[in-house]
C-alpha cells in the first residue's frame, strides 16, 4: 500500500552537474516493537554501553515513545510485544528474528545477557500469525545482521553473526544473501553502519567494512548514499525508511543533508539516552514482512 509520494525531478551534485532523481514512494509497513519499560544499561557487551554512566529509564521510554509516534504518523502499523523483566535490551526488537516473505528465521544471541530473547520473540511471531519459523542451529542477531531489500539480504558478520548462518538463513528463505564483513568494533552489527534506502538501494558508511566488503558494496549500489564518520558515530545508520521517508537519529546532521539531496524526506527523531545501550531507530524496529 503506497502512504505518499514524492517527485523531484533534478537536483545538484556537488560537482555543479544535475543529477537525476527519481519519483519516490512511501509504502507501508508494519513493525513490531518492544516498549524500554525495563531499559537500563547494566552490563558492557558493546562499546556504547558504560553501567558506569547507567542511563535514564523514564527519558528512554519518551524517546522510544516518540519513535512510535513517527512511524504512526507516516502511516505504519505498529505492534507491540510485552517487555520481560531482567532483559532490559529487549526494547532492539530488531534483533529478535529475521522475517522475509511470512517464514521467520529465528534469533540465537552472541551474549548470555541477551540469550532470553530469541524465544520471547519467536513465541510472540508464532502467536500472531507467523507459523513457519526455523530455530537456528547457528548464532545470529536477527534483522541487526540482516537487512533486505527486493532481490538480496545484506548480512552482517565478524561481531555478533557467525557466517554460517548466512548460508542458513538462505537455505531456509531462498533469497540470496550476501556477506559483508565488519571491521570496526563501534559497528558491531550490520544495522549501525548500512540502510535500505528502497528495495534497490543503500546508504552505509564505508570505513565499517573489510576493504573486500567496501568492493562489494560499490558494485552492487554504485549510486548508494555515503556517510562519513561523523554521521556515523551518532548512529545515523540505524534509521529505517519506508522508500520516501527516512526516520533517523537528529544528530546526523549531514546524512539529513544528503538525503534531504536526493529527494528522501528525513524524520529526526532524538534517541539519544536508547544510543547509550547502542541502540537507534533500526535497533528498536523489526519489519515484519509477509512479501
């Protein structure tokens, strides 16, 4: 179902030329997300996280609950799945399965702190009309090492997601994936250095990437969006677009720009207290698709 659309037909590159840009749709999606009722930063098992600093469960939850806000205004389906005690990363629903054409891959946590989750969100997809499910044989952190677009999964490996479980969840979904490797620890999973744009495209930060991976990447999307460092280090690559709108964190101010260029329509939102756990937009969002 198409939210909204957007034409612009040029604008300027930053050579002086005039690029292209194509007419844009919203299309609408459904989510599932996970209310921060237990967020804490408790334990260090990233390079964000710091107990020492702890973190401001109530402001958390204005924040996640203005993300919400976001994806209902543009004309998403959110739903919800009831936070547990003593999993208090449970809000990053996006690491809680892998769900491509109806069938659910499953999640099987890196950490011991985190391990509870896999089965609280396969039960939850069982539950509410995702039948087919495969429990993984192989560690991987659903949808934070595994993004899809119309014809590939872009899959996430030397952190959190063995690479065998890319060759798994092909098996199981039969779509192509294909492996990047991640290099920098600050990027630890797939989704906090790369972003569908569409189903054709991708914004990502090359500096995150095996120099192989980055050969990858500028062959398959030579018209991606290229993020610096800067936009990186706030987590602006945890954002989540629908095909016109992008929602993303307010402190990439020159990822906005560039997407502002090519004829997206950025959503800032603040998620700055979820970002001390290293969490974004992506993190805190699973697409649940039946396509």
């Amino acid at each position: 179902m198409t939210v909204s659309p957007a034409i612009e037909p040029t604008a300027p590159t930053t050579a002086g030329a005039v690029r292209q840009i194509p007419a844009r749709e919203a299309l609408r999606r459904r989510y599932l997300m996970c209310r921060p009722e237990h967020f804490a930063v408790t334990y260090a098992i990233n390079p964000w996280m710091d107990p020492a600093a702890g973190a401001d469960a109530a402001r958390a939850v204005e924040q996640w609950e203005a993300l919400r806000s976001a994806y209902l205004a543009l004309g998403h389906e959110v739903e919800l799945i009831d936070p547990l005690p003593g999993l208090p990363d449970m809000v990053f629903a996006a690491n809680g399965a892998l769900v491509v054409g109806g069938r659910v891959y499953g999640a099987r946590f890196t950490h011991a702190e985190r391990a509870a989750e896999g089965p609280a969100y396969a039960s939850w997809l069982r539950a509410n009309g995702f039948p087919e499910l495969l429990e993984p044989t192989h560690t991987n952190e659903g949808e934070g090492d595994f993004l899809t677009l119309d014809h590939v999964i872009l899959a996430g490996t030397g952190f959190r997601t063995d690479l065998a479980a890319h060759q798994e969840a092909q098996e199981y979904l039969g779509r192509p994936v294909v492996t990047l490797r991640l290099v920098d620890p600050r990027f630890y999973h797939l989704d906090t250095a790369l972003f569908p744009l569409d189903g054709d495209n991708v914004a990502y930060y090359p500096g995150a990437f095996s120099p192989g991976s980055r050969a990858v990447l500028e062959r398959l999307f030579p018209d991606a969006i290229i993020a610096d460092e800067q936009d990186a280090e706030v987590l602006g690559l945890n954002a989540v677009s629908d095909g016109l709108n992008v929602v993303v964190n307010a402190e990439a101010t020159g990822l906005i720009k560039l997407l502002d260029e090519r004829g997206h329509r950025p959503v800032p939102v603040d998620l700055s207290e979820l970002r001390k756990a290293g969490g974004g937009p992506k993190c805190c969002t699973l697409e649940l698709r039946t396509a």
